[in-house]
C-alpha cells in the first residue's frame, strides 16, 4: 500500500510538471555592424533559467536592399567536382526523403502550434536609402513581408496580443537597425512530445 502511494505521488508529480508551462524569450538587434541575439528558457517560475547566444549573422545595407548572412567555416578546402549520373538517383533518393520529411514535420509543427502561445512580438526598424523613393517603396513592401509572417502565425499560434510593428523610414542614407522581441509559452508536455515525434520523423527518414 505505501509503495502503491509512492508511485501515484510521483506519478502526479510527473504530471504537474508535464503541465508547467515553459516561457521561451528570443530577443535580436541590429545597429550598424552590431549584432546581438539571446534565446532563454524558463522553467518551474524561473528555477530553471537557459540562456543562450544566437548565431551570429550579418546583416547590412546596400543599394540593392537589404542583405543577410551567417558566420559559416572557412572554405579554403573546398573541392571542386562533377556529378556522375549514377550519382544522380540517389541524390534524387534523398530529396525525396527530406521532402517527405518536411511534410511530416509541417503537421507535426501544426499540431504544436495550437498549444504555442504567443504573449509578445515587437518589431522596430529603422531602414533607409540614399534614394527617396526607393525608401518609401522599400517601407511599405517591408510592412506587406511582416503584416503576411504575422498573419501566417496567426493562423497556428494562438497570439495574445497584436504585434507590435514599427518600420521608420531614414532618407538620404543606408540605413538598416532592427529590434526584435518574442516572449512564447507552451506547455513542458507538448513540447516533449513535439521533440519525440521531430525525432522519430527523422530517424525514418534515415
């Protein structure tokens, strides 16, 4: 009888937990050639607190619009070759398992976004070219390029609050700064089962 306790006490325990909610917050500027991104994990009322640097990218500004890269290794080794086409079917072999892959990842995805809350997004930029026009065509395709992210999130996430969006046009110079802010909440059960099943998606694929 006392172990029969034990176990539903820890059965119970198990479960609380499971139903704890984990916050996730993603904060990211740009200003100039400053890049900063931080991703933390809270869990049980801030006990347990990750905190992460983002990878780094560069981001700037030039004539021809925005640009954006990652910090990737050198590629002073890199060789050079020709595909063969007994290469080919195998290749075609894996696209198709990536492919399938993603399908089932989307659902996966999917189903975990109805239980994702979304409390917070902002995002603030300054953005600026030397031609006028061109600034003002750029703000307003940028406002079209968030409103449909935002709405596409919308559609899987449940959103808390509207965003908040702010794109400030600078004229007569290259300009790009960005200020960024997500705080979500999903529960520790939800999210483990989204990671089992990621998992298990990919070792098929394999």
């Amino acid at each position: 009888m006392i172990w029969l306790c034990i176990v539903l006490a820890v059965l119970i325990c198990l479960a609380m937990l499971l139903l704890l909610p984990v916050e996730i917050r993603i904060h990211y500027e740009h200003f100039q050639e400053d890049d900063r991104g931080t991703l933390e994990i809270r869990y049980l009322f801030g006990l347990v607190h990750l905190k992460r640097e983002l990878t780094k990218m560069k981001v700037g500004m030039t004539d021809e619009g925005p640009t954006v890269g990652a910090k990737t290794e050198s590629d002073k080794h890199a060789s050079k070759g020709m595909l063969s086409a007994a290469e080919l079917p195998e290749i075609f072999r894996d696209l198709r398992s990536i492919w399938d892959f993603r399908r089932t990842a989307g659902r996966i995805l999917g189903r975990f976004g109805r239980h994702l809350h979304v409390q917070v997004i902002t995002l603030e930029a300054n953005v600026g070219f030397t031609d006028a026009v061109l600034t003002g065509t750029s703000i307003g395709f940028l406002y079209m390029v968030v409103e449909m992210v935002f709405g596409y999130v919308s559609q899987y996430c449940r959103l808390h609050q509207v965003p908040t969006v702010a794109i400030h046009p600078v004229f007569n110079q290259s300009v790009l700064q960005v200020r960024t802010q997500g705080i979500m909440k999903v529960r520790l059960g939800y999210a483990i089962s989204a990671g089992i099943r990621l998992l298990v998606a990919w070792k098929r694929r394999t």
